[in-house]
C-alpha cells in the first residue's frame, strides 16, 4: 500500500486543488457552526417568551379567582 500523500505539504496543497478542498472545508464548518449557535439562540428566545405567556397567564388567573 502507498501513500497518497508523502508530506504534510503535499497533503494541504491536494494536488493543487488544496485551495478549492480547504475553502470548501471551511465554508462547509462555518455554516455548521453558524446554523448551531442561531438554533441555541432560537431555544434560548422561545424558552424566554415562553416563560413571559406562562407568567401572563398566571396572572390573569390570580386576577380572575381574587374577583
């Protein structure tokens, strides 16, 4: 079996396609990651405003059982 690759250089510049294969790499992890912090963002703001209607509902109910 043979390398593909005999050095670390070789392997980055991938046959001198190494810029389009890395950009895509990136381009590819950035959008994971941007996709997780706006879906943990997302959570967070639904949860928040989840929290502000129960409260709200709370206190209509208090309201209407004290008349």
């Amino acid at each position: 079996m043979h390398p593909y690759f005999y050095s670390f250089q070789e392997f980055i510049a991938m046959g001198k396609h190494g810029a389009y294969v890395w950009s895509s790499w990136g381009i590819t992890v950035l959008a994971v990651v941007g996709f997780i912090l706006y879906s943990l963002s997302q959570r967070r703001r639904l949860i928040k405003e989840l929290k502000i209607q129960h409260a709200r509902q709370q206190q209509r109910k208090q309201s209407i059982d004290h008349k």
